[in-house]
C-alpha cells in the first residue's frame, strides 16, 4: 500500500493533471459519457503525437 | 444525539404511483411506515429518492392515468419541488429541485429497495462487490478512463493492422524485390549486348574468310587463265613446228631436231593440260567454299544473334514487374489522394504518429490504473473496517467477522474463524449482511447522507435482529425510514415514529 502512495508517474506524462481533470469533470457530469471522453483522449494524444514528432 | 437536533421533513406526493395526495412527516430517529400490500409503501420510497438521486426514472414515477405530478420536501426551512410532466408522445419529463445533500450514489449506499439488488449484491459474486465500491468510491470513473483509452488503443492496433499498414511492412521485402529486378534486368541487358557482339564476330570471321577464299580464287584463276595461254602457245608451237618439218628433209638432222622440238611440245601440252585440271579442280573447289561461305553469311544475317528474341522477350517482361513492383511500393509508401483518412500521406508518418498516440495512451492508461488500484484498495480496506466495526458493536450471535478480500470476494466467518460459504446462509442472515454491508457502505463514501431506508425487508427476518439492527442504524444515521406490511385497514401509509 505504502508503496503505491509513494509512487507517482504523473510527472512523466504530459497533460495528464489537465486531461484528469477534464475527464473527471466530465464524468461527474455524466458517468456514461463514453464518447466524448474518447474524443477528449484522442485530442490530447494527437496533440502528443504531433509534439513529440517536432521535437524528434 | 445528532438526530434530535434536527427538524421534521416532510414530503408531500401528488399523482405519484398508486399515490393520489399523500402528505407524511418524518422525524429524527426511527420513521416506520405502516401500510397494507400495494397501498404505496414502495411509491413512497422512489418518490422520495428522487429529491436525492436520480436512479429512478420518472416514467416509473408518474401516476399511469395523470399528466402531472408533484413531490416536494420541507427540510430546513425551504420547500424543494419536483414536478412531472408526460408530454403528448407518452414521455414523462422531471423538472425542479433537488435536496442540498443529493448524491447519485445515495441510493445504491443508503436505500435499501429490494430492487436494488441488495441480496444479490452479496450472493452475485467479486465482480458485484467490485462494480458497487467502484461506483461508489468514484473507481468507475478511472476505470472508465481506463476503458475508453484501451479502446483507442485496439482501434489504433486495428488500424495497423489494415491493408495500408501490412503493405507498409512489407516494404522493405518489396525493395528487395525491386533491387533483384533492377539486377536481373541489368544482367540480361548485358547477355543481349554480349549475344549481339558475339554474333557480329562470327559474321566478321565468315566475311574475312569469304574476303581471303575470293583473293585465293583471283590468284588460282589467273593462274589457270597463264596455263591456258601456255597450252595455245604450246599447240601454237607444236603446229609451227609440224608446218616446219614439212618443209624439211625427213632424214635430215634439222627435220630430227624439229621432231625432239615437237615431242617436247607434246610433253609440255600434256603437263600443262594436267596441271589445267588439277587448276580447274582447285578454283572449283575454291568457289564452291566461296558460295558456301556467303550462303552461310546471308543465313547468319538473316537470324540474327542466337537466342536474342527470347533475352529481348525476358528483358520486356522484367521492366514490366519494375514498373508494377515501383507502382506497389509507391502504394505501400502513400496513402492513396482520395483516402478518406490520411489523403496523399506518407504512411511512415501516420504510422509514427499512431504509434505516438499508442504511446501515449499506453502511459495514460497506466496512470489511470495505478490511481485506479489505489483508490479501490483504499475504498476496500475503509469499507472493511467498517463491516468491521458494526459487527463488533452489534455483536451479532454467530458471526465473528465479513469482510471483502484483495479480489472483492466475500469471506463470511463464522465463530471460531469458520469461513462460510455466502449461498448455505440463511436468508435472515443473508438480509442481516446485506443491510450491514450497506451500513457500511453509506458510513465509508456518504457519511454525511442523512437517511437510511429500508424497505419491505422483514418478510423473512428474525423481528428481534432486524430491530436491533435499525436501532443500531438510528443511533449513526439522523433519519432512518422502515417500511413494514400490516394488516391494518388503513389505505393510506401511516408513519410511526421513535425517537
């Protein structure tokens, strides 16, 4: 137990504070809101995708 | 007691189920609903769960013969009103207020409605447990995060596994393939060039050969045309010489002279005559090799180099599977100009940026099961302690502890560190667990809900546990609504209370 509290892979991941609380807001508002939280997902990884490619 | 510090609700039902107008009052501590089967005890319940959750739908709200309804609520000094209306395509539309302390995990947590499965919760196995703490700890939200990122995730591994992608992997077989079609047509095009020259040599040589046969076939013929001459001169002489004799004396030394002169002659004629035949045999044969040999110049003109048709042939064939094989590289390398997705783009780069995007679904999803694992667990052990708790200060004869294991399996031990197994309990025992659980349930994740309710629970229950157990409630829970049958003639619910 004490070992997963320790651990945190957030900073390793960019956006993910901001996506978490988008998507958890989101889900408070609506729990089956599947669709748009795929939509929200697929934005913040294509946003990934086209960062990490004009950095490489 | 927190209970008694707080003031009377009451709730007023208007066209609601088999409810006209109903107007009840609760008060802190025990409220028991007293009413006969089907006279509205359960319509009660839901009426009032919607002020505070959602779960039930209004169309199982509204009267089936009304148009409108109404609930409404006096708690705190304020009214809370909820009304319904069925539209003219049969629709029934909620409109209005909530109550400040509304939860939509309220009912799950704190009514305990037969209809909400509150046995089956205990009997139905991990993965119940598992949707109910999930539910009620918010775990469904990162479970659905989790969910929906896997799912983009097999999307995304869909679409490279598509015929675009394959024929992508394939390239660098489809690039070999070209380079071996580049050789094999650079090796043929060389075979052709070294058949041409080869065929060009071997005509030279016959034309030399015809050149040096036709020099020899000059030489010998003027030789042969010298002989001729020799022999006319030689017959010319020997004529000379017979006229001559002629006029000579036969017996004389002169006439003897003359015929040694013409047997010479006549010697001459036959070996140049010999050597005219053995010529004449020569230059024929000379002429013969001659016609021969350009008979064979003319055939060999005429055919060509040998095998040439069929390298040229094979040499066609080869730049035709060029042409295809750059055509299929060109398709492997670039989405098509009228592809409805990736139009004209290179599939190298699409196909790094899915795999980007995989990438950073992967560590999403990773994340999200991590607070996932975390927030369950947490919710699994607060809840235990909980279950816990109310079985010691219950002190309920035979059990010793129930608890909900790693897998969301529930142990049920009895005295003496008996695991049970959950369908051999009695269905006493098993409404005593379920309601506890949800004691539980509601004191880890809505401690602060006000209400408890049971509902219609205590056909097959043992009176003595099923009130020592709602005292048990009365005592941690503000108001605590028990609906009970009876025989009484009353229509209408009537509500009994105790402090």
């Amino acid at each position: 137990m004490s070992n997963i509290r320790d651990r945190d892979s957030s900073h390793a991941i960019p956006y993910i504070k901001e996506l978490e609380r988008i998507a958890l807001n989101l889900l408070r508002k609506n729990p089956n809101n599947k669709e748009k939280l795929k939509e929200i997902l697929e934005d913040y990884a294509s946003r990934y995708a086209r960062e990490y490619n004009i950095r490489a | 007691m927190q209970a008694d510090t707080r003031e009377n609700i009451i709730l007023e039902l208007e066209n609601i189920g088999c409810l006209k107008r109903l107007r009840i009052e609760f008060k802190p501590g025990l409220n028991i609903i007293k009413a006969p089967n089907a006279s509205g005890k359960t319509t009660l319940i839901r009426g009032f769960s919607c002020m505070f959750s959602n779960r039930i739908p209004p169309s199982h709200l509204l009267a089936l013969d009304e148009l409108n309804g109404r609930i409404r609520v006096h708690y705190n000094g304020r009214i809370y009103e909820k009304t319904l209306r069925r539209t003219p395509s049969g629709q029934v539309i909620a409109h209005g207020d909530m109550l400040p302390f509304a939860d939509p995990r309220a009912f799950d947590a704190c009514v305990a409605l037969a209809e909400t499965g509150v046995v089956h919760r205990i009997t139905g196995g991990s993965s119940v447990f598992r949707k109910y703490l999930e539910e009620l700890s918010y775990g469904n939200y990162y479970s659905a995060v989790i969910n929906a990122s896997q799912e983009l995730i097999n999307e995304y591994s869909r679409k490279l596994a598509g015929p675009s992608f394959k024929n992508f992997e394939e390239l660098p077989l489809l690039l070999t393939e070209l380079t071996d079609l580049h050789i094999r047509r650079d090796q043929t095009q060389q075979e052709i060039e070294k058949s041409k020259s080869g065929h060009e040599a071997e005509l030279q040589g016959i034309r030399e050969e015809i050149e040096k046969k036709s020099s020899s076939l000059s030489k010998e013929e003027a030789y042969l045309s010298q002989l001729t001459r020799s022999l006319s001169l030689e017959k010319e002489r020997e004529e000379q010489l017979q006229e001559l004799l002629k006029l000579t004396d036969g017996s004389s030394e002169i006439a003897a002279n003359i015929r040694r002169g013409i047997k010479s002659s006549r010697e001459n004629q036959e070996r140049i005559e010999t050597e005219i035949k053995t010529q004449t045999q020569l230059v024929e044969t000379l002429k013969r090799d001659l016609k021969t040999l350009r008979d064979s110049l003319k055939k060999k003109e005429a055919e060509g180099p040998h095998g040439l048709e069929d390298l040229e042939r094979r040499l066609e064939n080869i730049k035709k599977m060029i042409v295809l094989k750059e055509e299929e590289i060109q398709r492997a390398e670039r989405f098509p100009p009228d592809d409805a997705e990736y139009p004209g783009k290179l599939v190298v780069d699409v196909r790094s940026e899915i795999l980007r995007k995989i990438e950073w679904l992967d560590k999403v999803t990773g994340y999200f099961q991590e607070k996932y694992m975390r927030r369950m667990t947490n919710a699994r052990h607060r809840f235990n302690s909980n279950v816990t708790k109310a079985f010691q200060n219950l002190g309920l004869k035979g059990f010793e502890n129930v608890f909900l294991d790693q897998d969301f399996m529930l142990h049920v031990m009895r005295e003496g560190s008996i695991q049970q197994p959950v369908e051999t309990l009695s269905a006493s025992e098993k409404l005593t667990i379920s309601i506890i659980l949800m004691l539980a349930a509601k004191e880890t994740f809505l401690p602060n809900f006000p209400f408890f309710i049971v509902d219609e629970l205590t056909l097959s229950y043992d009176p003595e546990r099923f009130w020592r157990i709602m005292n048990y409630i009365k005592r941690r829970v503000p108001y605590v609504i028990v609906t009970s049958l009876t025989s009484s003639l009353t229509d209408k619910p009537e509500v009994i209370h105790k402090p």
